[in-house]
C-alpha cells in the first residue's frame, strides 16, 4: 500500500500532471462549445437568421408516447402549418406567442422533421418483422449448405426479437454524447504524459538496482500498474460525466430508460439495452481502449532510455495506431471501442469456425486478450527480468 501511495504521488499527483487535467477540461468544455455551434449551424442555419431558437417547444408538446390521438395531433398542426408558410403572410423577425418556437418558419420545420421522425418509430416493428422474415429465408436457404450463414441469421431472428418503441422523444443529448470522440483524445495525451516516463526514471537514476537489491521489483511493478489503472478509471469516468452533464444540462436528462434502439442512429442495434445500459457499455468501451494505450505505453517505457524519447515513441505509437484504425476492419482495432456509434450501430458478426460473434463483443475480448498480453510482456521486461538479474 505504502509502494501504490507512492507511485500515486510521483505520477499521478504532480504539479504538472493536475494543471493539465484541469486545463485539458476547459479545452474539452471549449470543444464541446464549438461543436454545438456547428450543430446548429448546419442544421438550424436558416432559422438561426430570424432570432433565438426554442427547439425543445414543439417536442416538448407533441413528444412522449406514441398514440392515435398524439399522432393525428402531429398530423393536425402540420396541416395547420403548411397552410400559413404556403401562405407566405408570417414575420420572420419578431416572435409571436402563436408558435412553440416563436416563429412559424422554425415551428413548420421543427413539426414536418417531428412527423418524419415518428413515422419512423411508429413502423419500426414493421421493419424488425420483416428482417426476420428475411432471416428465416435464410435460415431455410442455407440449412444444409452453410452452417455459419444459417447460425448468423439464427442470431439475428433472436436479437432481433419483440422490440417496439411505445414513446417518441428527440435524444439530442445521448446522440451527440454518443458521437463525441474528443476526450477520448485527451484523455490518451494524459495517459502518455503521465506514464511513458514510468520506468525509465528510475533507469536514469539507478534506483532500479536498489529496488532489484531489495527483490521489490514485482512490488513496484503492480504499484505502479495499479496507479495507471486508477489514473484512467478516473480520468473516464470525470470525462465521461462531464461531457453527459454538459448534453444534459442543454437537452434534459430524460428517458434514459427508453431502449437504446429508440434512438434513430441505433434503430438496428443487435443490443436489445435501455439507453442507460448504453452509457454503460460506452463507458466501459472507452475504458477497455485506454487500458490498451496504457499497457502501450507502460512497455515502450520498459525500453526506452529517456523521458523525452519515451514520450515522443508513444506519441508516434498510439497516433499511428489512431491512423492505422481507419484502415482496417473496425473489429480488429481497440481504438474503435472509443466510439459506441461506430461499434453497436448495426449487426455485424465475425466469424468463428461457424459461430458467429457479434462484432463489439469480439474487439471487447480482443481488446482485453491484447492487453493482458502486453501487461504479462510488461512484467516479463521488468520484474520477471530483474528477479533474475538478482538471482
């Protein structure tokens, strides 16, 4: 405990490392600013030219669950809105209380995307039966032919099975969390900075002979591992509650116990979970990526002979891993696991002899596989290494 204590202080608790935490936040918080900028640039830029925008107004009062009544009540105020904009007799510059948004431009738009969204929703279970019904054509297709194409579309009529969205709602702030990548950057610039110069400052000092002398090596090894470990587990998670907080605070914090799939960008989710149980799975995705790049850069530290080179060979090792993932199979790549969107979105498997295993959960064990072996490699160069040495 002593030896963690330590460790924690000398590379955890520094000066330097904590004024970049808090600086690498506002930078986050400057990001997340810029982004909803853009957002409502490319999506709202003509209603943002007649004045301040009140999105939530109309889905506010005809969101929620999914009825007759609250559909042909879509139906009614989308008629009654054409009519005034193919009329052309509205003010585009002062707002009226007449409009959930204040103008008749930005309501007619706001209830024509409303009335296209639950449409969707409301014949999703329509879509789901009929990719089963495809699935079972296939199974009978390929029954006797190809076992693996008959087990994959097994799964899919499984997966797939008794899903339904009873309640429409906007998800502006899961969408755009779910989508957000740039802390994950941040968050491996700490990673390098706090521990490439892990084991080469004792090297430079020659304390790592004393600590061989003692037999301490595997001691200080699993003492600095457990420090790394906590370093990111944190570093997640206040990133991770931050930027939710900050969709939230803009958006709500409402239906987090709608399934994940009500969502327009996971309509084909394989995963049948609640929104809330997709914070978790990204959550923990983005936790199994940096574990990754920690072990990368603990074991470039086991080689390298400076600070300086250390952190610079694992600056250049973890972007062309960053590169490198754009250019092979996204299953193959524990950097992907950064971004939910781009892992669940829609069914895709790998193939096993003839089992088919869905793709996230595939890179989620190699992603674990890889880091386990690096993290043994790690041990190997160290505490394995200098117990003999001692010997």
């Amino acid at each position: 405990m002593k030896l963690f204590i330590y460790e924690l202080k000398k590379n955890v608790f520094r000066v330097s490392l904590l004024i970049l935490f808090g600086a690498f936040l506002l930078l986050d918080l400057y990001k997340l600013f810029e982004n909803l900028k853009v957002t409502y640039r490319t999506d709202y830029n003509e209603l943002m030219q007649t004045g301040q925008i009140d999105k939530n107004g109309i889905y506010e009062e005809f969101g929620g669950e999914i009825t007759p009544e609250s559909i042909q009540k879509i139906l009614d105020y989308h008629a009654y809105m054409n009519g005034i904009i193919s009329g052309g007799d509205y003010d585009t510059k002062n707002p009226s209380d007449e409009f959930y948004t204040g103008y008749a431009f930005s309501d007619w738009t706001d209830i024509t995307r409303l009335e296209e969204s639950v449409r969707d929703v409301y014949l999703y279970p329509n879509d789901i039966l009929a990719l089963r019904q495809r699935a079972d054509e296939c199974i009978e297709f390929y029954t006797g032919k190809n076992n693996y194409e008959r087990n994959k579309n097994l799964l899919i009529k499984s997966l797939y099975y008794g899903r339904n969205i009873p309640v429409y709602d906007a998800y502006e702030e899961y969408s755009l969390y779910f989508d957000y990548e740039f802390s994950s950057l941040l968050i491996i610039l700490m990673i390098i900075f706090a521990f490439a110069p892990t084991f080469v400052k004792e090297k430079s000092t020659g304390s790592d002979r004393i600590i061989n002398s003692c037999r301490r090596s595997g001691a200080v090894f699993w003492a600095k591992h457990c420090t790394m470990y906590l370093f990111i587990f944190a570093a997640a998670l206040i990133f991770s509650l931050f930027d939710l907080i900050f969709y939230g605070l803009l958006y709500g914090f409402d239906s987090a116990e709608q399934p994940l799939y009500a969502m327009a960008d996971f309509r084909y989710t394989p995963f049948a979970v609640t929104i809330g149980g997709g914070l978790l799975l990204s959550f923990f995705g983005k936790l199994a990526a940096y574990l990754f790049v920690g072990e990368v850069v603990m074991l470039i530290s086991t080689v390298g002979k400076n600070t300086g080179g250390c952190v610079a060979g694992s600056l250049a090792v973890i972007m062309g891993l960053i590169l490198l993932s754009e250019h092979i199979p996204s299953c193959l790549s524990p950097i992907n696991l950064v971004n939910l969107k781009n892992q669940i979105s829609e069914f895709s498997a790998v193939r096993i002899f003839d089992i088919p295993v869905p793709s996230p959960i595939f890179t989620f064990a190699l992603t674990l596989l890889i880091t386990a072996a690096l993290h043994i490699l790690c041990y190997i160069r160290t505490a394995k290494k200098a117990r003999r040495a001692a010997a």
